[in-house]
C-alpha cells in the first residue's frame, strides 16, 4: 500500500515552499500519494495550523510542523 502525505499551508509561506520541494523530490525517488491543503480563509484549519504551517501528516499522522527534515521524511515514507 502506497503511503499517504498531507500538507497543510498558505499561498507566500516560504517553508511551505521549501517543505513542498522536499516533498515532491522524495515523490519522485519513492512515490506516494501527495495531497495539498491551502488553509486561507479556512476559520477551523487556520485555528489549528495556522501557526505552525507548514504541517504534514504521513498515512493520517501528523509527523512534521513548520519544518520538514528531508531525512526523516523520506524514512516515513519509504516502506
């Protein structure tokens, strides 16, 4: 079973950017099923993340907030 990552963020967020390339470059290596969220205008979402954007959560879990450590990520989603 392919691995399920979640991102939640906002337009202009640089670590958003920089958490996104790590992302989609260990995508390419492992391959997984990559959703993104963007929180603007969303009361609940920005109440929870708001703050600690960017927030990733691997297969449900959430695993990572405001950095993404590339290491660390690609042992989540590597079987």
């Amino acid at each position: 079973m392919r691995p399920s990552v979640l991102m939640y963020s906002r337009p202009g967020c640089g670590l958003c950017d920089e958490a996104r390339e790590v992302i989609l470059a260990e995508r390419a290596r492992t391959g997984f099923d990559f959703e993104e969220i963007d929180i603007s205008g969303l009361d609940a979402l920005e109440l929870e993340y708001g703050i600690r954007i960017p927030v990733v959560l691997v297969d449900g879990q959430e695993r990572f907030e405001v950095r993404l450590d590339p290491a660390a990520f690609a042992r989540a989603v590597r079987p």
